[in-house]
C-alpha cells in the first residue's frame, strides 16, 4: 500500500506541477493558486515517502518515487502539449 501512495503521490506532483506552469504562462492567477497550493501539499507528501524510503534503505520505494515522478511528468507534458494543440486550433 505504501508503494501505491509513493508512485500515486510522486504521479499527481508532477502532474499538477506541470499544470501550473500552463496556468502560471497563461496568468490565471485563481487557477495557479490553487494548483500551487495543491502541489505544495503534494510536495510534503512526497518528500516525506522520499526521505521515509532512503532512511529506511528501501530501494524499491525510491525506484517506485522516480518512476512516478517520471509518469507523472510524461503525462503532464501529454496534457499541455495537447491543450497547446487546441488552443491553437481554435485561434485559427
């Protein structure tokens, strides 16, 4: 169950980072809030599983914490490439 929370928490950070950045170069100041507070919680979240995992050398869980940031990111960078994609269209 621990290993679940590592990747599902590392997944949404980078995730939700990444959404931010959209919302941060698009200036919607409510939007970037939220999500910076939202990845801030998040941030706590997955530093704790990060450190609780290397103190107690579990390889394992910080495999799990990479993989899901790198998920994370993937599926982040697919999201705003395809939002960009829209919004393109759209302004034609």
């Amino acid at each position: 169950m621990l290993y679940v929370l590592i990747f599902l928490s590392q997944l949404f950070f980078n995730l939700i980072r990444l959404i931010g950045i959209k919302h941060g170069n698009e200036g919607d100041m409510k939007e970037s809030l939220i999500v910076a507070f939202i990845m801030q919680v998040l941030w706590l979240l997955t530093s704790y599983f990060g450190v609780i995992s290397i103190m107690n050398n579990d390889a394992l869980g910080v495999l799990i914490y990479l993989v899901g940031g790198l998920v994370g990111t993937y599926i982040g960078i697919k999201y705003v490439k395809k939002y960009n994609e829209k919004d393109k269209i759209k302004n034609e």
